[in-house]
C-alpha cells in the first residue's frame, strides 16, 4: 500500500500509521471506534493519537459531549515530508 509507505518514510511507527489509516477510513470517529478499526488497544491509541496531533497528522473536534478525532488528508504528508527534507538540509548547514 502506497500510502503506508509514506507513512514509514515520514517516520511513523507501525501501529501509529494503523491509526491514522483507521482514522481516515472512518473518518470522524471517537477514539474507542479507532481503536476497534486498527485492531489496537484504547489506551496505546491515546498516545499514538497524542502523537500523530503533534505532528499535525490528526487533529480533534467535539460533537456535544463527545470528543471526534479526524485525520488530515493524505495530501498532508507530502508537505511534512518536503518540510523534514528541508530541516534536514538546513539543520546540517547549521
């Protein structure tokens, strides 16, 4: 699958990229429904997705009470990818 490999080349661990995929193929969902999705314990997806925000892979709504997770378009990685490819050059020139 091509974009679990871009997913590898960005730096995501295995089970991270399983729950930003379930994440995008459920589109907005709570975290227990992600969690059922990827096949990977709740409470490892509460630090994956901690994860995936800071890297701006996901991000959170709320629908009344409840907490929504929703993932970035696919479109998303190659601009993280261009970004770490430009940091890697300019923190070497540093």
């Amino acid at each position: 699958m091509e974009l679990k490999k871009a997913l590898n080349q960005i730096g995501l661990e295995e089970k991270e990229a399983e729950v930003y995929l379930a994440a995008l193929e459920l589109g907005p969902a709570t975290i227990q429904d992600i969690a059922r999705k990827s096949e990977i314990n709740r409470t490892t997806v509460y630090q994956m997705l901690k994860n995936l925000k800071s890297q701006g892979l996901i991000s959170e709504t709320t629908s009344g009470k409840r907490k929504l997770i929703l993932a970035a378009e696919p479109a998303n990685l190659k601009r993280i990818l261009k970004q770490r490819s430009n940091c890697s050059i300019q923190c070497f020139l540093i």
